[in-house]
C-alpha cells in the first residue's frame, strides 16, 4: 500500500529563494552602473528613461495609427498622482511639437481634464489643491486645463436638491463602503468620458500603471463585473477611446522616472465619508494585496494583466448598463431593473433601468457592517443613470 507519509529523516525540500543580482552593470547598454533592478535585471538611469518612453510611443502606436494621427484629439485624465503626472511629462516629450521632434504628427493642443473631488476628499483647503494642479499644467504650454467638479453627475432640472446634495445623498446611502469607493470611481470615469466628448476628444489617455492596472482587473472580477474586465486595459464609449499608455509599464519605474525627472506629485486624496462601518473595501484591500506582491513577486503582476486580457465574454449580445454604461448581459435573468431605488427596501420595480449585476448589488447589497441607515427616500442616481441606454 503505497503510504503519502512524509519521511522524517529526509531533507526538507523548499522553494529555492529567488536568485539575486550579482552584476551592477546596466543589462541594456553594459557601460553604465546600474541604478535599478526590474524583474531581476539591472538598468542605468538613461537606459531605464528610454525604455519608459519606448513603451510609452509603443502603446500610443497600437492604439492611434500614426499615419492617421492628424484626425485624433487628444485628452489626458489628470488626477495629481504618480501615473498622471509621468503621463504629462511623458506626452509633452514625446508628443508634442519640439526640437527633437521625431513622430509623423504632434499635437499643438492637448487638454487635461481634472475631476474635482472636494467633496468626497481629505483636503483641508481646495483651493490650494486646485492651484496645485494648474501651477503643474502651466508648465506645458501646449495643455489646457479643463477642471469638473464630481456633482456635476447630478446637475440638471431632474432633481429637487442641489448637484452637492444629490451626490452626498446618493453616496450616503449606498450599503456598503466597497460600494461607496467603486460608484466614485464609475462617476469619475464617466464624467471624464462626457467632458472630453463635448470637448470633440477623440483618444482619453489615461495614467494607470501595471500594478494600477492589475488592481482593477481584480477588483472588478471581485466586484462582480468579470464580463467587464477587457475595458479596464482600454474601451471605447460614445465614440472616445480610453487608454493606458503605462500599462506595460509598473509601479517601480514610473516613481523611478517621476524622481528623476522631478515632478510634482500632489497626494492622492482620502476620502473622508466615515459614516460607519469599516474603512475597508474592496479596491483597497486588493491594492494592499498587490502591494505586497509586487515587492518580493513583481512578475506576477505582470502575469495578473497578461491573463486577464486573454478573458472575453461568453455571451456576444451586449447591452449597455445604465449605471456604470459598460457592456454587460441583455438576458433579463442576468440584469436587474430600477428606476427608483429606495435606500430601504432597495426593491427592483422598474424595468426601464437596466442594471449589470454588478451595479445591482453596488445598490442592494448590505450587511451587518452596511454604511448607510435606514432611510425611506429614494436615491437620487447620477444624471446619464435617469434614461435607459439603447442596447446596441
């Protein structure tokens, strides 16, 4: 009888510890001493500046064909922090008119549209924060700023209350703090993709590394929206392209480059909507995973992306949801249905608003650590959530 017993007196197999570096000259040009280490190879200064920007044109190049480049505009998603102040440098070097120009077609103008977020932020002062983000535009005289406040989601003669009281309303009575975090973030992506569409933007170039990257293709595949996960790495809505030109690109050598290259990096904001409940959520218990990953592991974020992409959805007939606007199920057993939420009951009544299963649950789902209180008024939904979209 074959026994699966562990011999006592054999020597413990372990994995073998990761092999160290032992060479400190730069991997790509074997002159320089190198400055730092990617995935176990050394880099120099210069050769680690080329290879962002290399990555960087080749992304670009994929995505906007260079002989019909003179037909696209451009847009950059500004947020402040580290992906998009690199993007801004990056584009301004490599894509607009210089010296050293060397593309088929530059770009004269290029706008930088920023999504204000005092509303659900920890800064003290918002206008420091806002001259902070126009003091780093400035320095690019071929960008124009465009600034957007987060209530803008809720303005318009459909609803009784005022844009901030409807945002706060409706964040306030979501269940839970996951759902809190992702509806901000599905706000700020589409009221990004609506102000570069009446701004006649053809291309949004978004600043989300890798690891940036990799986060969210977990944090949606956690969330619910798996059939989604494709247009984290790019989509395409109304006509506009969202893109991630640092997406082969990770965490290490986008702060790398930032230092180098000195740009100002202004925090990223905390959100101060402690109602109750726990801080935790979704998205930041998958950041701080990652996080530590990509410390010891830092091929294995790769791999996270390069799986992810190969997944497609099993159903070819997609609708549009009418909360997050991506593509999701029309078969009604997989959609859920509101056109009045009611933070209490959260009863599904209407059929007129089509929900993905994900933004159903972002609505509906409580526990014993729910955010919100009983509350029998309706929450207000954001402006393009008022009309059902047309399947397509």
């Amino acid at each position: 009888m074959a026994s699966c017993d562990i011999n006592a007196n054999a020597s413990e197999e372990r994995m073998p510890k990761k092999r160290k570096t032992s060479t400190k000259t730069c991997i790509k040009c074997k002159q320089d001493n190198g400055c730092l280490v990617l995935r176990g190879l050394v880099y120099c200064r210069k050769c680690t500046q080329a290879l962002v920007t290399q990555k960087f044109k080749r992304v670009i190049d994929e995505v906007i064909d260079p002989h019909e480049a003179s037909d696209a505009v451009l847009a950059i998603g500004y947020s402040g922090g580290l992906g998009s102040s690199l993007i801004l440098h990056l584009v301004a070097q490599s894509l607009c008119p210089s010296t050293r120009r060397t593309r088929r077609h530059t770009w004269d103008r290029i706008h930088v549209v920023y999504i204000e977020q005092d509303v659900v932020s920890g800064y003290i002062d918002h206008k420091v924060e806002l001259k902070e983000i126009e003091s780093v535009v400035a320095k690019y005289p071929h960008f124009h700023l465009t600034k957007v406040p987060l209530e803008k989601c809720f303005e318009g003669d459909l609803y009784s209350d005022p844009p901030r009281e409807s945002l706060l309303s409706y964040l306030g009575g979501l269940p839970t703090r996951s759902a809190i975090n992702e509806s901000i973030q599905i706000m700020t992506r589409r009221l990004l993709e609506r102000t570069v569409k009446s701004l006649g933007v053809s291309h949004l170039l978004l600043g989300r590394s890798l690891s940036s990257v990799s986060i969210a293709l977990l944090s949606s595949i956690c969330s619910g929206r798996g059939s989604t996960i494709g247009e984290e790495r790019q989509s395409s809505q109304e006509g506009v392209v969202s893109l991630n030109p640092l997406r082969e690109l990770g965490s290490k050598e986008c702060a790398a480059c930032v230092w180098w290259y000195s740009l100002n990096v202004i925090s990223s904001p905390i959100l101060h909507l402690e109602s109750g409940g726990s801080t935790a959520s979704i998205s930041r218990l998958t950041r701080a995973f990652l996080s530590g990953i990509e410390k010891d592991y830092p091929s294995t974020v790769f791999t996270i992306a390069k799986t992810c992409a190969k997944v497609v959805p099993k159903e070819n007939n997609m609708g549009i949801c009418a909360l997050c606007f991506r593509n999701a199920p029309t078969s009604e057993e997989q959609f859920g249905a509101s056109s009045v939420i009611s933070a209490s009951s959260q009863d599904l009544e209407d059929s007129s608003l089509r929900l993905c299963y994900a933004c159903k649950t972002l609505l509906t789902s409580g526990n014993s650590r729910s955010t919100s209180s009983m509350n029998t008024s309706p929450l207000p939904l954001p402006i393009w959530g008022m009309s059902t979209p047309n399947t397509h």
